[in-house]
C-alpha cells in the first residue's frame, strides 16, 4: 500500500530536516574532495539539487498517485530535479554549472561527479524514504485489521454471554410465573409485563456496539421490577440519576453484571433482603455509576452464575478504555457492598 500524496506531504515535512543534513553532509564531502571549491558554494548547489528533487517527487506523487511505480517516477524526477537545481543555484549567486559544462568541457568531469553523487543520494534518500513510508502504511493496515479482529471477537464473546444469561433469567421468571397464574393472576400479569420490557430492552441493546445509559436503565429497571416481585417485601430499589445524563453513552452489560451481584450475593441469601440503589453522576470528564445494596455482601472471588463476574467487567474496562476507566468495589455502611464504575463520558450519537 502507498501513502496518499497528502499524507505524503505530511511526512516529508517531518523528514525536512533529514534533507538538510544530507545536503550539508553532500556539501562538505564535495569540499573535502576539492579544496578550490567553496563550502557556500557547495552548500547552495547541493540544497538547491536536494531540493529540486524533493519538489518533482512531491509533483510526480500528486500526478501520478499510484499509476506509476515509484522507480520510474524517480527517473523521471531525478534529472528534472537536477537540471532545476543547478539553475536555481545560478540565480542564488552560486556556479553555474550548466554553462561550464557547455563553455568548458575539460571541466566537465568534476561537475558530473557533483550531479552524479548529489543525485545519488537523493535518490537513495527519497527511495529509503518511500520504503519507510510504505513500511509504516502497511503496520498501521495490520494494526488496524488486527483491532477489527479484535472487536469482531469481543463482539462475538458478548454475544456468546449474552445468550447465557437470558435463558438463566428466563427460566427462573417462567418458573415464577406458572406458580403466579393459580395465586395471583393480577401479579402474574403485572410480571408478563415487566418480562416484555426486559426483552424488548434487551433484544435491542443485542442489536448495538455501544447504548445510552437510559436504554441500559430500562434494562436494569425491568430487571429489577421482575426480582421485586419474585422477592416481595425482601427487596426495594431506587434508580437515582439525572436526566442531563441518561444520554450518555454506555457498552452494554457493564451496569447489569453489577445490579445481577447485588441480587444474587446480597438481597438474596439475606433473611431480610435489603435495597439496591442505582446512582450516577458527572465528575470531570468520567460518568460515574454506582450499584449500592444493603444485603450480606460479596465474595470478590466468586463471580455469578451466569458467568460474567467483576473479573469479567475489568477486562472489558482495559480493553475499551485502557486506564481511563475503573471498577472499584467497597464495603457500604452498615452492611452491603458499593461497586462504583467510572468510564469517560461521551453523549451517544
């Protein structure tokens, strides 16, 4: 793959200074070799040649892109750039080399060896430089494929997750619901209802990379509504958070897991069940969420039955936000756990 030609002139700009060394280092050699010429003098014929070369490279990648291939795009600059150098280094006061080739041909010789060595490693340079560019253009497709690789799998996984849960809750609320038709009909159907929210949330959250913070909301409320009624009087919550902020966005199943701990390791082995409060907030640039419940705890090691535990939720913190983002869990007081999820906040599109 080679760089487009703006790219290209981007990064010549950052490669400018190479050329100026090489120019210079051409000058004193040439100095060096013969000590009757001037280190100005070879100073300005060799920027100007350096130049020169550079400027046709730049117009032959703008024209040509890449019908050409870079060789004949350099032999074709090459002796234009040249014969442009030595020009532009007569108009700056320096020798012209043009008219002594033609006025002295016995003088030729020592001209050639300048065009031929200042020629010489420019185009070692501009082919060294066009093998960089070409180098750093395919590492970056690598990385970039590698990253959609990576993505496409990380989808997959959650995918594969996701399915796991549903037919767990699923199975559990059917279960509660055959035994609420004979009992209760009117609860029954208040539970059908909640279900039918849930799945809706959930079948479209399936359907999106990324949610809002007030889609996932939905999610967890209706989750929650459905345990409420499984557990009666053991279990009361509160979803605390402001509506500046239900815009925000949220990767999908970074809040449920937390909510699912509070359920399964504090509101349920306890006798007395508890409350489980939802709260978010703005600090900085990061949305902080909290999941707080006044039940028997959690067991950091152990993670849910359905398989997705903290651990689970830091690894997907590292993948998509790197350092930017934190899970920290607490003890709350006087009994209970705070799990506080801090991620860089951005408004969904």
């Amino acid at each position: 793959m080679q760089p487009q030609p703006q790219t290209m002139t981007c990064r010549y700009q950052k490669d400018l200074p190479i050329l100026l060394l090489v120019n210079a280092l051409i000058a004193v050699l040439l100095t060096l070799i013969d000590e009757r010429t001037a280190l100005i003098d070879n100073l300005v014929i060799s920027n100007c040649i350096g130049f020169c070369i550079w400027l046709c490279n730049w117009a032959m990648d703008r024209i040509t892109g890449e019908a050409w291939p870079r060789p004949w795009r350099m032999l074709i600059s090459t002796p234009v750039g040249l014969l442009a150098g030595f020009t532009l280094a007569a108009a700056f006061g320096a020798s012209n080399v043009i008219a002594i080739l033609l006025d002295a041909p016995s003088q030729a010789w020592r001209w050639v060896a300048i065009a031929v060595l200042i020629s010489g490693f420019a185009s070692a340079f501009f082919w060294l430089l066009f093998r960089a560019q070409r180098d750093r253009a395919e590492l970056e497709v690598q990385r970039r494929h590698a990253a959609e690789a990576q993505q496409a799998q990380t989808a997959a996984q959650l995918a594969m997750l996701q399915a796991q849960i549903e037919p767990h809750f699923l199975f559990n609320t059917l279960a509660n619901l055959h035994s609420l038709i004979a009992r209760d009909p009117a609860l029954a159907q208040t539970m059908l209802e909640h279900l039918n929210d849930y799945l809706r949330a959930s079948l479209k959250r399936t359907r999106q990379s990324a949610t809002s913070l007030a889609e996932e909301l939905d999610l967890v409320g209706a989750l929650l509504a459905i345990n409420q009624i499984r557990l009666g009087e053991r279990l009361s919550y509160q979803i605390r958070v402001p509506a500046t902020l239900r815009g925000a966005q949220l990767p999908p199943l970074l809040l449920q897991p937390l909510v699912e701990n509070a359920l399964q390791h504090g509101i349920e082995p306890a006798i007395a069940g508890g409350v489980i409060e939802i709260e978010a907030e703005q600090i900085g640039t990061q949305l902080c969420l909290r999941v707080i419940d006044s039940g028997l705890g959690l067991n950091l090691n152990t993670p849910t039955k359905s398989g997705i535990g903290l651990a689970n939720v830091r690894d997907r913190l590292m993948y998509l936000y790197g350092s930017q983002a934190t899970l920290s869990v607490a003890g709350n007081t006087p009994c209970g756990v705070v799990a506080e999820l801090r991620i860089p906040f951005a408004q969904s599109q």
